[in-house]
C-alpha cells in the first residue's frame, strides 16, 4: 500500500473490474491511485490534480465525446510532466498515434508487466520505492 507522500497515478478505465486491477497495481508499483471512468470524467481530475500526478493509465477504448487516444494526447500537451503508460486489450496504436514518450502494453496485463514497463518508462526520480527496489 502507498503512503501519503507516494505520488498519484490517475487509472482510467470505462470496466469498472479492469479499473480496480489496474489502480491495485499501480498501488503496488507505489502510487496512490485515482480512477476515472473515461476522457470527459478524467480532465477534471487532471485540471485539479496534475501538479499531484505523475502517471496516466488510459485504456484505448472507452465511451465519450473524445476519439480513443485525446486523453494521452491531451495530457502530453497540458501536463508534459506526467507519464503516460497507455493500455488495450482490442485496439493497437499506430506508430503516430500515441504522444512522444508514452508506452503502449496489451490487455491483459500481469502487474509484473505493468511494472517493468513502468520501470523503463520513469525517470529514477520519479518511481516511487517500491519500483526503485526492482529497478
């Protein structure tokens, strides 16, 4: 479980069970996990908790006024602070779809996947213990 000090990871998932794995492995990895159900539920979050956020676990594929990537395109424009560590269990990105720097993983996904890719994708700065150990 994170402590208070751990640094926030927003998980946004429209499957409420995905969502809840998905923000339970973040928490190991040594996040606090916030959850949002999709793009038009998770912009509030970020416009109120980006300085907070150092990490955005999309899926590809949820409902709502915005195309399948706008979330991690918009938040590399906004907030080119936070990580961005995309997920799809259907939908592949292109080589152009997805933002400079963000990581695409397939569904399912094993936390020890989640977590080596977050391994990879933070700088040394930014992972939280739990991770520097497995680094």
């Amino acid at each position: 479980m994170a402590d208070d000090t751990a640094p926030h990871a927003l998980v946004v998932d429209d499957d409420a069970v995905i969502r809840m794995d998905a923000a339970g492995i973040i928490e190991q990895a040594g996040f606090r996990p916030l959850e949002a159900y999709d793009v038009d539920s998770a912009i509030p979050v970020l416009e109120t908790s980006a300085d907070d956020i150092e990490l955005l676990f999309p899926d590809v594929q949820m409902p709502g006024s915005r195309d399948r990537l706008a979330l991690a395109r918009e938040c590399a424009k906004r907030w080119p602070h936070i990580k961005i560590l995309v997920a799809s269990g259907q939908a592949k990105p292109g080589p152009n779809d997805l933002p400079d720097d963000a990581v695409f993983i397939g569904k399912p996904f094993s936390a020890e996947v989640v977590h080596t890719r977050l391994i990879e994708l933070l700088p040394d700065g930014q992972k939280p213990e739990p991770l520097k150990r497995r680094s």
